[in-house]
C-alpha cells in the first residue's frame, strides 16, 4: 500500500425514490477519502456519515467486492464502472481520483432496467433472456463419460473468453442505444463454441434475440463501446458470432 | 435429543447404493401435487431446485441477490475435486475419500465422505454436459492440476473462475426450469423465518426486498442452501451479502447446530488496510509454491523489506517446518502468521501482515516464468494495493473463508425437524474440522445434484401432499413475529449504526474465537458478545422505514442474528477441549506446537439445541465410528 | 407470421437489412464515383459516358427502381432503428463519456444518413430530374457547380457519406457475423481507405469543375 493519502471529493449522485420514475442529482461531501478505498468502501463512509445524520443512506447494489458477483455498477463521471479498464466498481480504487475533483455516480440507464432505487436497477431482463433459451438441456443425471466429448483446447478457451461474462449491464449502460447484445452474444458463443451446444444452437439463437428485443432493449449498431467498457472486456467478436449464428438459423435452418 | 445419522449399514463402497435402492420413490403423478421451497441458489441451491424440478416436483427458489447467478460460490476461484484419475497418478474414489477425512481431522462421518468421493465423478460429467468450459489439453481432454498439497491431480478447473462457471452451470440449468415454469424464482427475498407445525417444515416467512412486504411460502419440504457464516468476523472472503439468518431462524425452531467453532482461515488473503474496510480478497494458496514466507526478526522493524538484509529476516515457516517449509496446511500457516504479529513483528502500517516474497524465485526461475505462473494473481495483488509484488514482497495476513460447521443433518440431508433438509455450506458438512482446497465446489453440487433427489423423495413418498396453506394461523403468526423485530429494529434510533457493531462484534470473534482459542478469552468474549447485544438494542441506528427497500435495515436484520450466533460459536469453542483442523485450543497442542486432538472425549459432532431465549443451549452429541481408516496424528515436520 | 418477416424483423435482420443495402450502395458509389472520373477527360469523354449508360435503356430503369426499393428498405429501417434506439433510453444521462469505442463515423450514423437523404433528393432533382432536351449533362453539372454554395453543399454531403462509409463498410461485415479476427483488421483498413476514395474522389470534382 504504497503512497497511501487522503482525499475531499464532491459527490453528485443520483437519487431517486422507490417507486418513483424521476430523480435528482444531490450532492454530498466525501472527506479524507484514503486512496486504498475501493469506490463501494467510499460510498460505504459516505452512508455512515448520512445514516448518523439522519439522512437516509444511498442504495446501492453490491455482493461479493471482488469483480466476478456481477451485482455492483454505477455510471461514474460518464463511464459504466468508471473509468478504469476491465475493472467493475468495487475493484475501482480511489487512488484513481483527484483530490477536489467532483464525481458524477448514476445508475445505469436503460428502458429495459427499471430504477428501483438511487443506484439500483432492475436487471431481470437479463435473467428472462437466459431463461428463453441460454442454456444446454441436459438434466442432471444422464452426462456420458466428461472425457467422452473432445474439445480443443483453443474453442475451450474462446468459450470460456465469452462465459466469464459476469452479467453485470455496463454492456447495456455504455452502450448509446442501450443494447444487451454483448451479453446476449456471450452466452450465444459460450455455448455455440462448445460441441454439447450444438443441437440448440439454432433455437437458442433465435428465442434469445426474440426475448431480448422484446424486452426493450435498443439495437445494436456496433459502436463498440460495451466492448471498451466491459469489466471482463468480452469482445465484440462474440457480436459477429452471434450474428452468424442467427442469419444461419433464420435462413438456412427448417 | 437423540440423533440419528441414519447412515446405512453394509460395506462402505455399497452404503449409498443400497440407500438409493431402499429409499421409497415418489409416484411421477404424485411429483407435481408437491411444492419444494429451495433457498438459496449457490452451488447447492441451484443445482438443487433445477434437478428437483426435472424430477417434476414444483419449486420455489429465494435468493436474496437481484439474480440466481450471483450466489457467492461464484467467487471461487480454485477448482473441483474428482476421483476420475485421468491424470493415471493413483488417485481413486477410496483415496479422494481417504484425504477427505483426514484433512478434516476426522471430524466428518465415513458414510458421507465416502458418498461424496463416489458422486465427484458424476459432478464433472453433469458440468460438461451443461456446457462447462473446463480447462482442457491440447488433445481435447480435460486438464487437471494439483492444488492445496494433494499429491495427486484432481482438481478441475476453468481458469481461475471455477466456481463461477460452475454456478453459472447450475443457473441455466434453473433458469431453463424456470422458463418451462416448473420453477418459480423468487429473487431479492430474505428468509426471515421458517414455519413449522408439530416439529415439520411447512413453510417459509420471507422478506421481499424491494418494498419490505412480508410474504408467506408454503411447501410440502424447505431445502435450505443458505451458504456459510463466516460474515460473523464482519471481515471475511465471503460476500457482503451472506449470512447465517436462515440457518439461525432454523436452529430456533428446532434444527440443530453443529460444530458452530469450525471455521477456516485461509492464510494468504491481501491484509487489512483500514478500518473502513468492507471484506478481504483471497488470493490463491499456490502463491506459496514459490513465494517465501518471512517476517523481521525484530520487533517493530519499520525499514523497507528491500532494506532488511538477509541475516535479520525470519523465514519462520522455512525455519519452524524445515520438511514442508512454506507449504504447510492452511490453519498451521495462518496460525504461525498471526502468532508473527501478536509478537509485534508484523509488516505493513497495521502490523497485520508478513511477506510472501518472489525475490528468489525469480532470480531463480527469471521473470518470466513467475509471471506466467503467477501473473493474474501479482496483477490483482497490484490493482488493490497499487505495490508491484515483482519489485516488492507481497504483504499477507489470514482471513476467514470457509466455514464448515452448519446445521446438523443425517445421512439423507434432513436436519432434527422434519422435511427441513440442509445443503451445501449451510449444513455441519462433510469436510469435519478443516476443508481441503477444491472441495466445497464439490460437496454443493453433490448436495444439489445428486443427494437431495433421491433423499427428498424418500421424505416426500411418507407425507400426504395436502399442505398447510400460507393463509394458516402459523404463517400469519410467524409472520407477525418476522415484523414485529423489524419494527423493533427500526424503533431504536440510537445513535450508533449496524456496521458500527458487526465490526465490533467481528473484532471480538477474530480476537478471542478466530485462529486460535483459550478458555479465558473464550469465556471472555461471551461476556462481550453478550454486553454488545444488549447495547445493539440499546443504540442502534436503522435509518428508513420497513416498507422500502432499506439496506441498513437488511443488514441490522442479519446482524442482530450474528449477535446471537457468534455466542453459540463461543460456546461450542469452550465445549470442544481439544483442538483440531479450524479450531486450535491454546492448552492443546503438541510439543511441536500443532493441533492435539482428544479423540478418546471430543470424536463427535457437537450439536447444539436451542431451548429458549438467554437460555444456554443443549449440547447433542453424534459421535463418529471409524471402521475403515485409522485415526493419525498431523505432522509437517 | 411468416418466417422470413419474422427474421428481418428482428434486431439483428433489422441490422442485415441494413448491411446488405448498405453495401449495395457502397457498391453503386463505388461503379458512379468511375463513371464520375470521366469528367477529368472532358466535356466529350463524358458526354460519351452518359450517352453510352442511357444507351443501355431498360437495365438502368429497372437498376433504378431496383435502388429505389433498396433505398426504401435502408432508410425506413434505419429510421425506424433510430427511434427504437432513442426509446431505450428514455431518461439520459447527466454525464457522457466515450468509452473509446465510439467514432465520428459510428455515432454520428443516423444523422449523416439523414444529411445524404436530403442531399440525394437535391441531386436527384438537379441532376437527374431535369430537363434535358437542350442540354448536355456536362453543361449541367459545371452550370451547378459554377455556384459555390452549390459546391460547398455538395462537398458537406460528400464528406458526410465519406463518414457514413468508414462506419458502414466494417459494421456490415460485422452484422453479417464475418468478424474475424484473422481478416478483420483488413476489412477495417477497407473500410477506411474506401472512405477516403470517396471523400476525396467526389469530393474534389465539384472544385475542379468550380476552379474550371
């Protein structure tokens, strides 16, 4: 912990009551911040200092603290996680702001995630769209030999690039026509990429993206900024696959 | 009460066999008239309400998470265990079993360890079938690799986000039920309470979280997946979310709590920095393949490690352990860092760490190869603590990870109150005293998968599916009760807030009832705990009202169940005059300083009964037979 | 409904729509920007030019209404994504940032879009629609292009689809699922360089025809 120091900022960030569908930008003060805080830890002091000044303390989603839970994310001066690369919020150190400066925290913006609260959002959405057809149907009990399916080690590797999505929505928060394609498109390749995914292949594809446009969420038009904001910086690659993979279901498969 | 583990009788290798053929079935009609309230949607949880709803049970599955996939097994990082010995070195389903056992400090039932070595294989086959992307080789098989000491290499792995797609296996698995509709998911809720009626599990009392209503759950069975309570320390590797409510409301109406003071430490965590610290980060044991272990020689030595020359280092896990070195299990590692700093001779500005330094093993092996070795771990040693561990010596300190205490069940799962069956971390598991590296992923999968199942039908196939309906007295009851402490939460308004007493209440478990125990400090702390509760309901500070969603309340809710919790934990510390894998008791020990076991008194199961409010509860002993392997003593000499 | 409405109603068919039409046209600019060249040689080689396209008689009408219905597709489309887009996100943000993903070419798509639609009616009425029983082509296009304002409209619309294209060329291959990443850094490089052929090829006939 080198360097260690304090900071002041000025925090706006967006509060916003249950049930309600407006909100505000209030402002507090965030004083002798120690750069060693992860962003939560700091909004965590910010709470404990309203809560005993009688205000109520800001909602914020949050679970595991160590980047993989999925559940934390704000919009941080303009950027899903803020600024760092590949780095979701309660990984986010302090000793990446200034001293003085003013931070902007909002939560992420789309119709498809509801506010429920200041910084919580509802993002159900994304369960619905697994749930229409992001999976391999097999039930428990019946698995052949794990050895029995062979898969190169490169395909093993390029699915589990695309299955370490952590399903947290910056995908959806960054991109400008708040898009769920880079998630969507995770799963898709995940499971494409491996032979047990195969036979679904086609069905899933197309009961995904049918989910997903239904449930609201903007076209993609390759801007590439859920790329750049991805905290586990899944690739737009995936995007590509799963284009393929649903001009091959709706065209060439009965 | 009189347990009863119900293990079955016969050779070991044919207990679970002979079970599954003697286990009553449920008629595939009968199925659907039954509703299974699973809670919780880790490992455990998850793999168990998606099996049980292939089987044609209906489920009702609670996670207090806005999703299923965010359950804290994902944040393992390790890998699974399995006795597939695809890598020809030895291993076998006995030997699997065998380490299992032992590293548990023979603490756990012969009849489940070996049950959970035989289900390891069909773990690994079911995962890949959903999809799982283990690591592989370059044939196209699976790779495996050896971790935590074994000596043999069984542990699967996908990168080091094992546990992550594992659960994400588990939560397609379930959300594909949930889409067929055979499962109805119930997210952001809390269970606050569990009905009962007449010593039976009837239902659920749950908290919605995102307006405070108080809802009612009935069911036919309640499968709790409700994970660990190692959040009790208030610092620990588990998420800010878990707790021990579940558990807890359970044990008070009737389950039974068993071995409540076994609790791992995992010695490699990244150290605390501040008090405004909200959890620690594990990093990976293997770290300790290459990286050395060394703390000053001398008290209060504030130089830069690059400026402590080598004569005035003390390698003291090299230099104490001259076979094993810095490889010795977890609990002995931890307990020899604490012991470090408690002589004032820890690092960093708290004094809570020691090095773990790479210096020789990259002159030795170069740059490069530690790096590719190691390189994810230094990178996220780096991101937290903004120090180069190429340059520097990393700074380490224990934190707790794994709890394996839980609530006592039998053989099929079932705790002492009926159709109240518990999984995964939740229950007193198969792991005894201590837990092997890469095996929790495997007990909650074999829980989920492939235990409950069979059991839960076995359970189903005696009781009539006419339920007691939530609009009963006893849900309306409980109910009331569920908001009445809630109300009372809110109507304290003191002046000091819920996190204010976890950490105090962390402090004092991490101190007199963590790494290790004395009778004094034990006896101690149980006076504190008790003091603290009674200031909690004194001074606490819940902002908010109960119908919104409110954080701070969730959090006083949890905290309150701790205040209690943590009393049992000292209390079943003070029983147990012995010490074994997680609990280390100071006045035993060998010459050589490591844990004496007194298997002659203390080879049991201690669980625990409540038996009212301020009242102490009753101890319940299921003792331990050995018949198939013989009781050694650790030695890392 | 049937399954070939079904698809193209999608997200992702809305996008192939997109892509096929767009690179159809990237195609056309491509074939005109040639024929265009022919203004270098002269008021005769060009005339010859035109003369010999209009020789080709029905090919070109039926061609024509052939673009027109493309045209019909990846502007009704492109709109209809626009305010699909702008629906879902109902409430903005305070700050925005780019993340580093954006270009000039990529956000501003819906917009330099718009610009070559109004553009290309303007074209079409002056160039194509016109009356020319007394006239050459040639005499036309330096007639226009004599006006500055005329040329500086031409040059901004020239520009604007020169963006359009650095954005479009790649994010069609994209759409079509042929993101690779052996050939991609190629086809981005493609994307670019046609871009600028087009930028500079017709952006720089109206000002030599002025500066003529």
């Amino acid at each position: 912990m080198s360097g260690t120091n304090r900071i002041n900022l000025t925090l706006k960030v967006w509060r916003q009551k249950a049930g309600k569908s407006k909100g505000n930008l209030a402002e507090y003060q965030a004083k002798e911040i120690s750069t060693d805080m992860s962003f939560l830890e700091m909004l965590d002091v910010v709470n404990e200092y309203l809560t005993l000044k009688g205000e109520e303390p800001i909602a914020f989603d949050h679970d595991c603290r160590e980047g993989i839970c999925g559940m934390c994310g704000a919009v941080i001066n303009g950027r899903p996680h803020g600024q760092e690369k590949g780095t979701t919020l309660c990984q986010l150190h302090m000793r990446h702001f200034k001293d003085g400066e003013t931070v902007f925290i909002e939560p992420f913006k789309a119709k498809a995630f509801k506010n429920i609260k200041d910084l919580i959002v509802d993002r159900t959405a994304f369960d619905k769209i697994i749930q229409s057809g992001g999976f391999i149907s097999a039930n428990t009990g019946g698995a052949q030999d794990a050895n029995a399916i062979l898969i190169s080690q490169k395909n093993a590797d390029l699915a589990m690039d695309a299955a370490a999505c952590i399903g947290c929505g910056a995908c959806v928060a960054a991109c400008p026509n708040a898009s769920a394609m880079l998630f969507v498109s995770a799963k898709v390749s995940h499971l494409t990429l491996l032979p047990q995914g195969k036979p679904e292949a086609a069905a899933r594809v197309t009961a995904m993206v049918n989910t997903m446009d239904d449930l609201g969420f903007g076209n993609c038009s390759n801007e590439r900024e859920c790329e750049a904001e991805c905290p586990k910086e899944i690739s737009i690659a995936n995007i590509a696959r799963l284009n393929r993979e649903f001009i091959k279901a709706g065209f060439f498969k009965s | 009460m009189k347990l009863n583990s119900k293990i079955p009788s016969g050779p070991l290798s044919e207990k679970w066999d002979k079970h599954k053929f003697e286990l009553k079935l449920v008629n595939p009609a009968n199925k659907r008239k039954f509703t299974v309230i699973v809670v919780g949607t880790g490992l455990a949880g998850g793999s168990a309400a998606a099996s049980l709803a292939e089987l044609g049970y209906n489920v009702k599955n609670f996670c207090i998470q806005d999703s299923p996939r965010r359950a804290h097994s994902i944040a393992a990082q390790g890998g699974i265990n399995a006795a597939k010995n695809y890598a020809n070195d030895g291993d076998s389903i006995r030997r699997l079993f065998y380490d299992t056992i032992k590293g548990g400090d023979f603490r756990a039932r012969e009849g489940n360890v070996y049950r959970l070595a035989q289900i390891s294989n069909n773990i690994i086959d079911q995962c890949v079938a959903q999809g799982v992307p283990f690591a592989r080789d370059y044939g196209g098989l699976l790779a495996n690799r050896s971790f935590g000491g074994a000596q043999v290499s069984r542990t699967f792995y996908a990168r080091g986000q094992t546990g992550q797609q594992l659960l994400l296996g588990a939560y397609s698995a379930l959300s594909r039920q949930i889409g067929s509709g055979k499962v109805k998911m119930f997210a952001r809720r809390e269970m606050l309470d569990l009905v009962t009626e007449n010593n039976r599990a009837v239902g659920i009392i749950v908290r919605n979280l995102i307006n405070g209503d108080i809802e009612m759950h009935a069911g036919d069975a309640v499968v709790l997946c409700t994970g660990g309570y190692g959040n009790v320390f208030f610092l620990s590797t588990n998420a800010m979310g878990s707790n021990v409510t579940a558990a807890y409301r359970a044990y008070k109406k009737g389950a039974l709590f068993a071995n409540p003071c076994f609790t791992q430490i995992h010695p490699t965590c990244i150290p605390v920095h501040g008090d405004y610290q909200s959890k620690l980060t594990l990093m990976s044991e293997s770290l300790r393949n290459d990286g050395r272990v060394w703390a000053p020689k001398d008290r209060g030595d504030k130089r830069r490690p690059d400026q402590i020359p080598e004569a005035e280092r003390d390698y003291y896990l090299e230099r104490r352990y001259p076979s094993f070195g810095n490889l010795v299990p977890r609990d002995v590692a931890s307990r020899n860092a604490k012991a470090q700093c408690d002589k004032g001779k820890g690092v960093g500005e708290t004094g809570l760490a020691v090095y773990l330094d790479f210096r020789d093993a990259i002159k030795r092996d170069s740059k490069e190869v530690i790096e590719k070795k190691y390189g994810n771990l230094f990178a996220m040693y780096e991101k937290i603590t903004a120090d180069d561990p190429y340059q520097t010596p990393m700074m380490i300190y224990p934190a707790v990870h794994y709890t394996m205490g839980g609530l006592w069940v039998d053989y099929n799962l079932m705790s002492a109150i009926d159709g109240l069956f518990v999984l995964g971390e939740a229950n007193f598991s198969d792991h005894g005293a201590n837990r092997l590296g890469a095996s929790a992923l495997m007990q909650g999968l074999a829980d989920g998968y492939f235990v409950i199942p069979y059991t839960i039908g076995g359970y189903l196939a005696g009781v009539t599916p006419d339920k007691t309906p939530a609009s009963a007295q006893i849900f309306t009851d409980a109910a009331k009760k569920c908001s009445e402490r809630t109300k009372r939460l809110l109507s304290i308004q003191g002046k000091k807030t819920v996190d204010d007493f976890h950490k105090r209440l962390g402090l004092i478990l991490w101190e007199y009832c963590g790494m290790s125990r004395n009778e004094q400090g034990l006896i101690k702390a149980k006076d504190m705990i008790a003091e603290l509760r009674e200031e909690f309901y004194q001074n606490v500070l819940v902002p908010g009202i109960d119908k919104d969603l409110n954080q701070s309340l969730e959090r006083a809710g949890r905290v309150a169940d701790f205040l209690e919790f943590g009393e049992l934990m000292v209390t079943d510390a003070l029983n147990r005059k012995e010490s074994c894998g997680g609990h280390f008791n100071e006045a035993f020990q060998t010459e050589e300083g490591e844990a004496l076991r007194d298997d002659e008194n203390f080879c049991y199961a201690a669980a625990w009964e409540f038996t009212g409010e301020g009242k102490e509860p009753t101890l319940c002993k299921e003792p331990f037979e050995f018949e198939n392997v013989k009781l050694t003593q650790r030695s890392y000499k | 409904m049937n399954w070939f409405i079904r698809v193209i109603t999608a997200s992702v068919g809305k996008k192939l729509l997109m892509a096929l039409t767009g690179i159809f046209f990237i195609k056309f600019l491509l074939i005109h920007l040639i024929g265009n060249l022919t203004i270098y040689g002269g008021d005769e080689y060009f005339n010859a030019y035109v003369k010999h396209l209009h020789s080709l008689g029905p090919i070109i009408t039926v061609l024509e209404f052939f673009m027109l219905f493309l045209a019909v597709i990846h502007i009704s489309t492109g709109l209809l994504l626009f305010f699909q887009n702008l629906s879902a996100r109902p409430f903005k943000y305070a700050v925005n940032k780019n993340g580093g993903g954006r270009t000039i070419g990529s956000s501003t798509m819906p917009y330099t879009g718009i610009f070559i639609f109004i553009f290309l009616i303007f074209h079409l009425i002056n160039f194509h629609f016109v009356d020319k029983t007394n006239t050459t082509v040639f005499d036309i296009v330096s007639n226009a292009f004599a006006n500055p304002i005329y040329v500086f409209f031409y040059v901004i619309a020239v520009a604007a689809a020169a963006f359009h294209v650095s954005h479009g060329f790649w994010s069609a291959f994209q759409t079509l699922g042929l993101n690779n990443v052996k050939y991609m850094p190629f086809i981005k490089k493609i994307g670019v360089t046609t871009s600028i052929i087009f930028g500079i090829g017709f952006g720089f006939l109206p000002i030599y025809i002025f500066i003529m």
